[in-house]
C-alpha cells in the first residue's frame, strides 16, 4: 500500500513498478497481434502491434539474417511504445518514444551463446548490452548480462548500470506435459531505468534458431531413442 517515490532523474520507465503493483481489479497484462514470415533467402521478418508488457505498448517490427547452418545471425528491431495506465487496462499515459536495437547472436559451441544489443532504452538512452547464455542439454538455460548506455552512474542511481542473471527452463520440465514453453525469470540486483529494455514476446533469433544448425544437431540423438 506504501508504494517507493522513485527519485529517478530518467523518466520512470522501471522504477515506477511498485505503482503497477498497486494496481486493484481486473488486470491486462499482454494482449498482442504478431506476424511472423519468412522474406526470403535467409531472412525473417515480425510485426506485431498491442500491450506488450504491462508498463508499454504499440506497435513493433523486427528482421533477422540467418543462415540455417551458419552461427552467425544478425537482427534489427524497433518499436513505437507508450508507458500504460497504472490499473494496466486499456489508457495510455503521455510518455511515448522510439526505441530499437541492432543485434549481433554468435554461437560460440558447448552450449555457449553470446549476444550483443546496440541501440536506444526505453528512458530514452543509447548504448550497448552484451549477453552470455549457455544452454544444457536438458534444455536449461543460465545466462548473465550487463548493459553500459550514455546515461551517467551518478544519474542511473544506486547499481551505476544495468546488470542480472537470466534463468530459462523448459515448462515440460515442470508440468510433465512435452510443449514447446518455456518459463523464464531474470534476477537484477536493483531495478533502474537506465538500459531499460521493452519485454517483448516471440522475438525471432530464439525461434528460427530451435530449427537450424546446432539446434537440430544437439536434437539428433533423440531421432534413435
């Protein structure tokens, strides 16, 4: 009921949370339209418009380069996005921006995936977030991040720059029932609004990436089980 005033000198675009979790009654977490092709050649294409997250919606658009066999792939997404209503229905508040990012995805082998982010945040930032994630053979995933922008230590607040862990496991793992789910969870030790990135669901280097290369390869045993 005693939600924190965030004393953020960027516009609140994380650290307003405790006011979304105050939120009373029926609430819209996500509700999206999402198109997904491929445009020929080795590339793909996504567009979706709705409510995102719970803090943002709009509308959004993403392309990626990859070769079935090749553990390169690069991808562009940006995204026109307004910061939603606190009661999470359907309202607006009047922050809106542009945000995207360029992406760089190179598997290293061993189950070692490394990712690199360059482009604008949500509280209207630029900079950069380098990933590495390894992923088991029973399909967990652990991986950690840092995200360095143009924003000053003094102005991100108490952490200097956006850090964490992210954790990702097959639901089959829970539930028993074999699917193609997954439930996920990242670990920040602060959350700021510096390096800020939209949660978007259904982004395509994950999906395009579960039929290619090492994916199929890593997969093949179970073909003689």
């Amino acid at each position: 009921d005693e939600a924190r005033i965030s004393g953020s000198e960027l516009e609140q675009v994380r650290t307003n949370a405790p006011r979304y979790d105050q939120a009373d009654g029926v609430r819209l977490s996500r509700l999206t339209a999402s198109y997904s092709a491929k445009l020929g050649g080795n590339f793909y294409g996504r567009a979706n418009v709705g409510y995102f997250e719970r803090m943002f919606g709009g509308v959004a658009a993403e392309v990626l380069w990859k070769p079935a066999l090749s553990r390169l792939a690069v991808g562009t997404e940006l995204a026109y996005v307004g910061q939603r209503d606190f009661d999470q229905r359907f309202d607006f508040q009047d922050y809106s921006t542009f945000t995207g990012h360029m992406s760089a995805y190179y598997e290293l082998g061993n189950g070692f995936i490394t990712q690199l982010d360059v482009g604008r945040y949500l509280a209207g930032d630029n900079g950069a977030t380098i990933t590495i994630t390894r992923e088991f053979e029973n399909g967990w995933r652990v991986g950690a991040f840092a995200t360095f922008t143009d924003v000053s230590a003094d102005d991100f607040g108490e952490g200097s720059f956006d850090k964490g862990i992210r954790i990702s496991i097959p639901i089959q793992d829970i539930t028993g029932v074999p699917g193609l789910g997954r439930a996920s969870r990242t670990i920040r030790p602060i959350l700021r609004d510096g390096g800020a990135r939209l949660n978007m669901d259904g982004r395509l280097y994950e999906r395009v990436r579960a039929g290619h290369g090492e994916a199929i390869f890593a997969d093949w045993s179970r073909v003689w089980r």
